[in-house]
C-alpha cells in the first residue's frame, strides 16, 4: 500500500468523526431554534414557531402598527433565522447517511419536510413562492387558495418533520449490533433518554392538536392560547427533545469509555464496524 494512500483505520475513523459531527449540528441547530428566533425577534415571543416568519421588529418597537404590510425586499430578521435554521437541518438531514435504508427514509422525510417549513410559511403573502405566483399573476393574489394550500404544505411539513424525528428518537436510535461489540455500560441510560425524547415530541405534538381542537370547542380561548404562546412552548419542547437526542447520538454527551483495542474513538457499535 502506498504511504500516501489512506488505510482503512484512518478512513474508517474520517467516516466516524464525520457521522458524529453531523449528528451533533444537527442536534445543536434544533436547541438553539427556539432561542434564536426570540432573540432574534427583540426577545418577543409570538404565539407559534411558525409566526416568527412574518413579524416585524419595527412593529416589536412600536415604530409600525402592528399589522402593517411587510416589505418582501426587507424580510424581518427572525424570518431570516427561521429560514437559515430549517433549512441548515433539513440540508443536514438529507446528507445523514444513517445505518439503514430505514434511517436514510427518515431522515430524507424529516429533511424534505424541514426545508418546505422554510419555503412555505403559514402567513399570507410572507412566502417567497407565494410572492413569486402572484408577480406572474396578479390575479391570484385575493383568491385565497394559493395562501390556504401554502398553510396546509407548512402545517403538514411541521408534523411530518416532527413526527419522523420523534420515530428517529424513539425507535431508531435505540438499535444496537450486539454481535460487533457488547453493549457500553451506559447503552441504557442512552436508551432511557432516546425513548424520553421520542416520548416528549409526540406528546408534545399531541397537545398542541388538542388545545387547537379545545380553542374549536370554546373549552378554551384563542387569547389564552395567544397570551401564554402554548403552542410555541409545546413546539420548542419538541424541538428541544429532538435536539438532545442527536446530540446524545453525537457522543457528546453519556458517552462511554472505548477500550484501547477498539480501533476506534467511537462507543457506537455500528460505526465501529464498515463506514459503508
């Protein structure tokens, strides 16, 4: 083998050093999304995750009524954040090579479905797609359907992306190869916290369609849900618990301690054995 060429130890380690940095971006992005977009937002919460895309910050600071239509060329700074953000993780996931064909499904799924949170926000006339129809036709800008089918892609891409995510927590990142290496003497820690996490966004999930459900019933008021921001709460819950996950699968945090002969900085049994 030539000297130059790399052997397969070092290619092997490259593969992981690789898989573990992509799980904890990944994990790192999905923390810090809440936090940014209210600080990027003038440390003003709104309602949901999804109305940071269209909120001013003139209207936080009283310069603008609040209502007032916002200028496509200059897009509030939290509308930037939130775009940056999905669609880093969304990118993020798409390339994560996972285990499985299964792993790459998900994650491709929760990846399409994060970018599209992104491309096809929730609020009329915000979107750069919905812009970009009513240029071309300015007859569909006060039909409504174009806004009424942007809102549905962003609402179904927010659960899909959440729902494959809580799947990836609770299920996927469970499995182990035993027959590679036994298992670290904090696998079940990893597992208690990977099935909490899973646990916590579909709950998560679970309560917001049921407050939505309770405002329909009159069981409670649209100002209660809009003064205590229940479903950005619930929200950030769930993209909290997807967050720690993939950061726990990024070995950064319970990590356990390789034996010197594993070949290997990695404790993940699956990536200790052929990167491919």
């Amino acid at each position: 083998m030539s000297p130059n060429q790399p052997s397969n130890a070092s290619t092997n380690e490259t593969y992981i050093v690789s898989t573990l940095t992509f799980r904890t971006v990944i994990g790192v992005l999905g923390i810090i999304l809440p936090i940014a977009l209210w600080l990027a937002n003038g440390t003003h919460l709104e309602p949901s995750i999804s109305e940071f895309y269209g909120y001013s910050l003139s209207e936080v600071n009283g310069a603008l009524p609040p209502g007032t239509p916002l200028d496509p060329a200059l897009p509030p700074f939290s509308r930037n954040v939130l775009e940056m953000i999905m669609a880093c993780v969304g990118a993020f996931l798409c390339c994560y090579m996972g285990y499985d064909v299964v792993d790459r499904g998900i994650c491709r799924a929760a990846g399409i479905a994060g970018i599209s949170v992104a491309v096809f926000p929730a609020e009329k006339g915000t979107g750069w797609v919905e812009q970009l129809f009513v240029s071309h036709w300015p007859s569909l800008q006060n039909t409504g359907w174009l806004t009424g089918l942007q809102s549905t892609i962003h609402f179904l891409a927010g659960a899909v992306f959440l729902l494959s995510l809580g799947y990836m927590s609770f299920k996927q990142f469970t499995k182990t190869d035993k027959t590679v290496q036994p298992q670290g003497s904090r696998k079940h820690q990893r597992d208690l916290l990977y099935h909490t996490c899973g646990i916590i966004i579909f709950a998560a999930l679970a309560l917001v369609a049921l407050s939505d459900l309770s405002v329909h019933l009159n069981l409670l008021s649209q100002d209660f849900m809009t003064q205590y921001c229940v479903v950005f709460w619930m929200e950030s819950v769930s993209v909290w618990a997807f967050g720690l996950s993939w950061i726990i699968k990024g070995e950064v945090l319970l990590k356990d301690a390789v034996p010197a002969d594993s070949g290997s900085g990695s404790r993940d049994p699956q990536l200790r054995g052929n990167p491919n």
